[in-house]
C-alpha cells in the first residue's frame, strides 16, 4: 500500500502558514503573545497560566482574547486570498 506522502507544494504551503503566523505573533503586545504561547504551545489552562505568572485569572483570560482578536485583524487580508 501507498503511504501518503505531503507534496512539496503542501510543505511549502504549510510553512508559509506557520511563517505568517509567527509574523503576526510579533506584531502583538508581549503580554498577549506570552500568555497564546503558553496556552498552544505549551498546552496550559487559562487557570495554570494565571498560577504561573502570578497574574489574575480574568486578566489572562483577557490578554488571550484581545491577542486572538489582533491575531484575526491581522491575518485576515492574507487568508482571504487562499
């Protein structure tokens, strides 16, 4: 049997993704960019972030959401395009 193996294409379309993503990343205030990376990359619960930086439960839970939405403003116009 054949194993699927991902096409250059796909890589490369995969690792432009990943690129942009980065980018944007970036772009936002370190406060949010901390608190998403904690949350995806490093697979904590809003709760675990909050014990971890000693920060508010509810200000975590905000610095996620502002720095999702930013994420949105700024990749929008590229993904449309796709």
């Amino acid at each position: 049997m054949p194993t699927a193996t991902p096409s250059l294409e796909h890589e490369l379309l995969i690792q432009d993704r990943i690129d942009r993503v980065k980018q944007a990343l970036a772009q936002l205030p370190p406060e949010q960019r901390q608190v998403l990376e904690m949350a995806y990359f490093d697979g904590l619960t809003h709760l675990e972030i909050a014990l971890k930086i000693n920060v508010p439960l509810g200000t975590i839970k905000t610095r996620i959401r502002l720095g999702i939405i930013k994420l949105k403003q700024i990749l929008s116009p590229q993904d449309q395009a796709l």
